[in-house]
C-alpha cells in the first residue's frame, strides 16, 4: 500500500467571466477567465493532515471543491489511492471510491437542511451507502454516530436551528463520518465559530484521525490554526503555491517571501515585543494576475528575471530568489 | 492623574420582549483615558457590541438603558435627546465598523461623502474640506489620493474601503473613536496594515480608542488595557499584558488556552466545555458557573460583581478575596 492517498499534478481550473457573446462582438470584447488554480501539485499522506492556507482569492476552496468533484478540473488531475478520480470513473467504482470521501463546509447552517431532523441528516450518507441496512440499525448507528461527535442519541429529533453553531457542526462531522470514510476535506470548519468553541472543534477533529486513522486536506486562512492542525502545509498565492514543506520546517523556516511576510503578519499573542515589519499591498485580481511570479509587485526581492519568468516550484518552494541563493 | 474621556458606571441595558425583560447588558462599568486604547473581546452574544451601541446611543428598540450612566468628558451623554447625540455621534465619538461597505453611501463619491461629514461637524468652505479628505486618504495610506477621493466606495478593494472609513471616522477630529471588528473581514496582511494606521492615526491625534474584537491577537497587538466580556458582563479588566499572561478570570484563562498558537506545539488546546448561555437563560449564581473547572457552592447562588483585587484589575470571581456580590 502507497505512503500517499491522494495527489494532485498539475491541476488548473479557469472560469469564464466573458460579457455574453453578443456584447463580444458588438463591444470588440476578448474572452475573459478568472485562473483560480493553476498548476497545483502535491500529495497528501496517509493518515496525516495536509493543509491549504491562503488568503481570499488565492484558490483554497477551488481545490476542495475539486477534489470531492463538485467541480471539475480544467486540466491536471488528482489521483487517490492510484485511481484517477479525473479520467474514466464511472459506475460501481466511483460509487466505491466516492464513499471513502467527504467533505465538511465552512458554515454548517447552510449545508444542513434545515427541514430535516438531524437523524434524517446524517443518516442520508447510510441510506445512499449502506441501502440494505435497516431502518432499526441505521437508527442505532446515527445515535452512535452523533454519541461519537459530544452530542446525545436523543439529540437527533430535533431541528439544526435548536443548536449553537459549534454543535452544528459536530452534526456536519456525524454525517460526514456516517459512511466510514478515511478521507475528509475540510474547507475552513472553525472559521464561523468562536474561539472556544472552535477549541472544542479542532480537539475533537484530531481525536477522531486518531481513532479512526483520517486524513485531512485542511482548508484554512488561520495560520495558527493550521499550525495547530497540520504534517503538511501548502501556502497559496493567486492560484498558485508558493511553497510547501512540513508544518514545523515551514514555521520555523519560511523561504518563500510570501510565506514570510503571512508569518509576519500574524498578531503577536505572546506579547514578546518582536517589531514587526511593515507588510506592503494587497493581493491582485486573479482576472488580471501579474506576468512572471504572481507575487512579484509586492515582494522586496523581486528583480527582472522574477517580472517575466513564471517560478516553478522545485524543491518545496516557488521563488527565484531562493533558487538563486539570493534569499 | 487626567480625567477620563469616557466613563461608564454600572450600565445596564434591557430588551423587554413577549416572554419578559432580556438583561443584554448588567452592570458593565469603566473608563478610557486620553489617548488610550480599551479592547473589549469576547465571544459572539457576549455583549460587547451592545456595550458600543449603548455609547453611541444607538440600541435598537425596544432595547433601552435601564440604569447606569455614561459620560464623555465629564457630561452626562446617555440621556441626550437624539438631536443633541448626533452632534455628539461622527463629532466627538469617531466610528468604524466591521463592513466598510455598509458604512458607505455606494451611489456617492467617496469626496463628497468625506466633505459632507466634515463641513457638517467643523467650519470649513468646500475646498478646505476637500483639502483636508485629501490628506487624510494620504495619511490612511490611499495611494494617489488626490484622483482617487472622486472614485466611488466599490472601485476600492476591501482594505483600502476600510482605510476610507477610518479616514471618515477621524475627520472630525474626533475624542474618542469606537471600532467595531475593525479588521475582522480582512485577511490577515491587510489586517496588520490597517491596525497599524489606525495605531498611528490615532497616537498622532490624541484620540482613545475603544477596540471590540473577538480576536485576542488583535487585542495583544494594539490594546492598553482590555475588558474580557460574558454574558453581558465584564468579567475581567486590566492591563493586556497582565490580563494574556496571567488571566485572574477561570473564563478568560480558558479563553488563552483555547487559542492555537504559532511557537507552543500542544497536542490538544485547552477547552472550555459548553457553550455561552442565550440572554433568556443566564444561570443564577455566577453566569459562568455551568461551564468552570473551579465552580463551588457560593458561585451557584451569589452573583460576582467586576471587584478590584490589585491596583488597576477588577475580576468577578468568588475565587478571589474582596470580591463584591452584584
């Protein structure tokens, strides 16, 4: 069995934002796309938590959505477990491959029906899953389930809104776990919550990769929550990753420019009085991304080469600087 | 020592609704001092908005204050008729909210909008108050500001928004500036940015700030002092240091622990159980009884009242000696 479960090469994805076609040929208008994702490679491990940070419009959520196949690629492709998930998944197979995901959302209100009765909500992945089971031992798993997650079997005649947000998304986790999957992408599952409560959250995901030996893709703009979270991390900028490395070896050593300058930003809790520099501009429109390295009009080291030449990522990190050694 | 810009004694709002009257508010008392920077966190419905509302005096009905007093600069403001407070309001107490968008007008020019609000509070022609937006845009880090104050709110992106609004809350140059989540739907480089300018903006003028925040990163960045808030109570106030190092409140010591930080590698955050209680249903006793490690009998019948135990700190917990009952 691989070290790696599921690994992205090369994924892009565009959308057209072009006027309708009319106006194009009245106005004179060139087709426009928005490249959300371009060019996104990396594998994600067995049993580990690989997290995806980025600030917004960087293409976070596009690759989540890409990977559970709520859209599709332009081009690349993601395999799990050696099965393309891409090309050629049909039938019995993909229904197979598909159970073994999930995917838990930002806010839970919103992915929970609200005219369902929270056993109705997560025991539709069994009814889609396990469609020989009966009506008696779904009941039981739903309450074991929902036991599982730091709620009460009794808990599941009620309605999502008779819940706080935290326990509304403790039943987005029953659900997600009802089919037994080993993957879960989560794209940004405490950023609606409180910081408490988001404590309860982020310790009752790790208990649970413990237990049932899941693995994360973690979406998150939080950088200490990531921290907190991830093996692996990737850092996004306009579509493209910057950098990827361990979670440790990134913190500690950051080399791209714009993971360091994300570090940097991050508010000083420990109140150690380290100065901080100043950070400079804001992310451009990923309609108009800037030619060569997508970060270049903000970065202190970006010379000539880095306003034309696209950097490839080679060795964990994608920046000429530091593949020039002038990092 | 000076007097203080603003001072709330014992502020107390309540929402008489169909099943009984809802305390949003009891007992919240404190002063910010020239040129200081009050943070005020806590967690969503912890009332720290509401506590920025009642300054303002901008609660809406049928919420009102029940008891308590404010006062800005010495007079009494919580009892103003409306025309009077909307002298007061954009004069004298500068606000910034969460969402620049819906504190601009999107069918106007971001000039006209600047002008408007300073011919209305100082006495100055068209092109001296244009004169003076436009070195304001400058100063909150607008580049080229000159052309771009005549570009409308949604030609900016959502920091540089955020910078107007800063620059609209200061330019009245006002005593005391309220803001709400000033930074909270920015990513975090811009969030450092604008929490730098509006440090320095503010240091440069003399103006206080009072900063609510749900962000204890923030709070650690740009604060004085801070109010931890619950249940519509202050539940601890001090000097930040001493408040992030060691929290006297079993709340806001949990509070700390509960944030995920970049240099500690915990395997588990700390986790306060539970959840905060709704306004109908506050327990008896101390609000944070339900949910404390240190609970004990007296917690669960007598209500703590925010009392000094050191010199400049006030907790509301039976945990400590001196405490008063609410």
């Amino acid at each position: 069995m691989s070290d790696i479960l599921l690994e992205t090469r090369n994924l892009t994805r565009r959308f057209d934002v072009s006027a309708p076609w009319l106006n194009r040929k009245l106005e004179g208008k060139e087709k426009a796309y928005v490249k959300a994702v371009t060019d996104v490679s990396f594998s994600v491990r067995r049993g580990e938590t690989f997290a995806l940070v980025g600030e917004s419009g960087s293409g976070k959520s596009t690759i989540a959505r890409m990977i559970v196949g709520l859209l599709e690629p332009t081009a690349g492709d993601i395999t799990f477990d050696g099965r393309s998930l891409v090309e050629g998944l049909r039938g019995r197979e993909a229904r197979r491959l598909r159970r073994r995901f999930q995917m838990i959302f930002q806010d839970p209100l919103a992915s929970l029906n609200p005219r369902w009765r929270v056993t109705d909500i997560v025991a539709e992945p069994l009814r889609v899953f396990e469609r020989r089971q009966g009506d008696r031992a779904r009941r039981a798993r739903v309450g074991e389930l929902l036991t599982l997650v730091g709620l009460s079997p009794e808990d599941g005649a009620k309605f999502p809104h008779q819940f706080s947000g935290g326990q509304r998304q403790r039943i987005a986790i029953a659900r997600a776990l009802a089919a037994r999957p080993d993957f879960i992408v989560c794209d940004e599952p405490t950023s609606a919550l409180d910081v408490s409560v988001q404590a309860q959250i982020l310790n009752l995901m790790k208990d649970l990769q413990a237990e049932f030996g899941l693995t994360y893709v973690f979406i998150s703009h939080n950088l200490q929550v990531v921290r907190h979270m991830a093996n692996q991390i990737g850092v996004l900028y306009l579509g493209r990753l910057a950098e990827v490395n361990d979670a440790e070896a990134l913190f500690a050593n950051p080399r791209h420019p714009y993971t360091r300058m994300l570090l940097e930003a991050v508010p000083d809790i420990e109140m150690t009085g380290r100065p901080r520099k100043r950070v400079e501009g804001e992310i451009p429109s990923p309609i108009d991304p800037p030619p060569g390295c997508p970060f270049h009009p903000r970065c202190p080291l970006a010379n000539e080469r880095c306003r034309v030449e696209v950097p490839p990522l080679l060795d964990g990190v994608a920046c000429h600087a530091v593949h020039e050694g002038r990092a | 020592m000076a007097d203080p810009i603003l001072s709330v004694r014992d502020l107390t709002v309540e929402f008489p609704t169909r099943h009984g009257i809802l305390t949003a508010l009891s007992g919240v008392s404190f002063d910010i001092m020239p040129g200081e920077v009050l943070g005020v966190v806590g967690e969503s419905g912890a009332g720290k908005s509401m506590t920025g509302s009642a300054v303002i005096g901008l609660i809406d009905r049928p919420g009102r204050i029940a008891k308590g007093e404010i006062h800005l600069q010495g007079e009494r403001i919580d009892n103003l008729p409306e025309e009077r407070m909307r002298g007061v309001r954009g004069k004298r107490i500068g606000m910034i909210f969460q969402d620049p968008l819906t504190s601009l007008n999107p069918l106007y020019r971001i000039s006209e909008q600047i002008v408007e609000t300073i011919r209305t509070h100082l006495p100055l022609s068209k092109e001296a108050a244009r004169a003076k937006a436009v070195g304001l845009l400058d100063r909150v880090g607008i580049p080229d500001a000159a052309r771009r104050i005549d570009d409308y709110p949604h030609q900016f992106s959502g920091g540089m928004r955020q910078r107007v609004v800063i620059a609209l809350a200061l330019c009245a140059e006002p005593d005391l500036v309220i803001a709400d989540e000033p930074t909270t739907a920015l990513d975090v480089s811009v969030q450092a940015q604008i929490i730098d300018v509006m440090k320095e903006l503010c240091a440069e003028t003399g103006a206080a700030i009072m900063l609510i925040t749900h962000d204890m990163g923030v709070i650690a960045e740009t604060a004085d002092r801070v109010a931890v808030m619950y249940a519509g109570r202050i539940a601890e106030i001090g000097p930040v240091r001493a408040v992030i190092k060691d929290a006297k409140h079993p709340y806001s010591a949990g509070l700390m622990g509960a944030i995920p930080r970049m240099s500690a590698d915990l395997e588990r955050l700390v986790q306060i159980p539970g959840a905060m209680p709704r306004l109908s249903a506050i327990p008896p006793g101390c609000p944070f009884n339900p949910r404390c490690p240190h609970v004990f009998d007296r917690c669960l019948t007598h209500r703590p009242a925010a009392s000094e135990i050191e010199p400049g700190r006030r907790v509301a917990c039976w945990l400590y000696p001196g405490v008063q009952e609410a």
